[in-house]
C-alpha cells in the first residue's frame, strides 16, 4: 500500500466520531488527507474522538445521515473524492430496542449518502462498511465468503444485509455508467476490538469497566465463537480497498471481506479470561443463564479475496490485538495522553 497516495485526498467520512471512524480519522490525518467528517454528536462518555482529539486537524460537522438534504449540502460543498460510510447504528441488543431507529440509520442512511453521490457526481471512490452480520449464519464451520447468501435474524445484522443490497442495486443501476464513473464496494469485517471503544453491550469495554470499578461481570454467551480483530486490521483493508478503487473503479467495485485468522476466532469466555490475565486482575463474573435475545453462537469469516487480490492480510494475531488494546485501556486509567497513545499505536501497526 502506497500511503504517500493519501497525501491531499479529500476524504469524507460519515459515522467519524464513532470508535472505527475515530481510529480512521487520525489515520487519514496522519499520512496526509484532507478529511471531512460527518456524524451525529459522540456516542458516549468517554469517548475516543475526544481523549484522542480527532478533530484537532480534520474539520468535523454534526449532522445526520437521515437527513438527506444535509448530507447532499455536505457533498455539494466539500466534493470528497473519496468516501468512507461508516455512520450506523452498530448494537445488535439495540437493534432489537430500537428497530425503526436501526433500519433507518443502516439502511436509508446508506441510500441518502449514494443517492446523493449519484447526483452530486462527487466521489472517485467509495466504500460501505457493512458487517459480518449480514451473512445468513448457518453456524457454519467455515468463513463465510463474499457470494454466500445474506440475511441477518436480528434488525441490526438484517439491516446490514440490506445496505449490501442497496449498494449493490445502486452499482448496478447508477454508478461506473455514462459520464459519472466512481468505485462502489462494501467491506465486512469481523468483531473489532482495541482501545477507546466505550459502547454498551460490546465484550471488551464492558470487562474493562468492571476492571476499572470493581464491579460484576454478566458473560452473556461464554461459549459464543466470534472473529476478533484490532481495529486497525480492517482499517487498513479499507483504505485498500479505497485505494485500489480510486485507480480502477471498475476492477474492485464489489463485496469484500475483512476477517481475521482462523486461529483467533475464539470464545466470548476465552477473551475474558486473557483480558484479566493482561490486566493482571480477576472480576467477579456470572454465566446468564439463559438466551433473552438471538446472537449467533458461531460467525467465521473468509478473506482469501482480499488477501489474494489486495493483497491485505492481518498483521497482529489476537494475542498481540488484546495486548494493544489492554495498554490503551491501561493508559487512558493513568491519566497519559491519549492522543499521542493513541498515535503511537497506529505508527506500531504500519511499521
């Protein structure tokens, strides 16, 4: 991958004050973009963009992409040559809460942000990150790959599904056709972890903040398989994407995943356990006895596409991922610069 091609790109992302959007915004920033960010206010407190400063050299507007008019003014006035949409409702347990909430983020977000590329005519090259969730899971044991069916039982992994139908559908009717020529995929990743992500009802920062408090741990599915990965390792497969996009927006104008070894698709209860190990601490924890709401208990994704054609492949195993996301988490508890942590991390992983 050629950073240097960053260098002055005007990029916009949606969703950047959100845990993934963070780690990308400082990323673009760091090898040289111009970026433009738009997403509805933090989603919680604390928050990555704020101990991280993201905004601190990147020009960040509140807005939401629901509202179709302010998003296409985004566009009409900044004309990003590359766009990342990453603005979702990202909570399976919400989606069930919230249904309406989460099929009009996911999914008529993801048709107002390209309907309003389509008419602007902005944008070289644009990826929609989607989920792993929007597979059909038939608890497979084997990854999924880009051509098995999609699905989703719950709002949230259905309305992942959805928005690969609606990129799709935009592709092949709008996009790369007459005058207008832009790059159009989506990208799936598996279940991200490292430093800074504070949302409820995710593994990682609910261990940490029963660390941090001394409080009780509920594990809700101990025995749950799931794909996890460091933050940056599907970063990076999108910027990639992107890239290759930009310069052949019709080679690389379709789904790609972006999962990690089979080796670390590991257990709810295994992550906990090496959580406490790295943090040299135990909490009190409890099995829930039973299932309230459906999550899959075994989810694998296939890469060999993107590790063939793009060349991308994970460059930290789990064991280093959690160790890189205890010592965020352990810095921010002692009160270090978050913002420069935060940067040394991601100068780690590219070097």
């Amino acid at each position: 991958m050629d950073f240097s091609f960053w260098e002055n790109k005007k990029v916009l992302i949606t969703g950047h004050t959100g845990f993934k959007g963070s780690w990308l915004s400082l990323w673009l920033q760091k090898i040289g973009a111009n970026v433009v960010g738009f997403s509805l206010d933090v989603p919680s407190d604390p928050n990555l963009f704020t101990l991280a400063g993201v905004d601190k050299n990147m020009l960040s507007l509140k807005g939401d992409v629901r509202d179709f008019d302010s998003l296409k003014g985004v566009l009409i006035e900044h004309r990003p040559e590359i766009i990342f949409h990453m603005a979702a409702q990202s909570l399976v347990r919400h989606s069930y809460d919230e249904p309406v909430e989460t099929y009009a983020t996911n999914v008529m977000g993801t048709v107002n942000l390209l309907e309003s590329a389509r008419i602007t005519e902005t944008g070289r090259a644009i990826v929609n990150v989607t989920s792993d969730k929007c597979y059909e899971n038939k608890e497979w044991h084997r990854g999924y790959r880009e051509d098995d069916a999609l699905g989703g039982f719950d709002p949230y992994s259905n309305s992942k599904a959805c928005s690969e139908l609606v990129t799709s559908a935009f592709r092949n009717s709008f996009y790369n056709k007459d005058k207008y020529t832009c790059g159009l995929a989506s990208a799936r990743a598996g279940n991200v972890i490292g430093g800074g992500d504070w949302a409820n009802d995710r593994l990682i920062p609910d261990i940490i903040r029963s660390l941090i408090s001394d409080s009780d741990f509920t594990v809700r599915y101990p025995h749950a398989l799931r794909p996890w990965q460091h933050v940056l390792e599907p970063l990076h497969g999108y910027l990639r994407l992107a890239e290759s996009l930009y310069l052949s927006p019709t080679k690389y104008d379709e789904a790609w995943n972006f999962g990690p070894e089979t080796d670390d698709v590991k257990p709810v209860g295994w992550i906990l356990d090496s959580v406490q190990q790295l943090w040299n601490k135990n909490i009190v924890s409890k099995n829930q006895s039973t299932q309230k709401l459906h999550e899959a208990s075994l989810l694998m994704l296939d890469s060999s596409k993107a590790k063939k054609i793009l060349d991308w492949k994970p460059r930290w195993n789990l064991e280093k991922a959690l160790i890189k996301t205890v010592d965020w988490y352990r810095a921010y508890e002692q009160g270090e610069d978050m913002y420069q942590k935060t940067h040394t991390q991601i100068d780690e992983y590219i070097n």
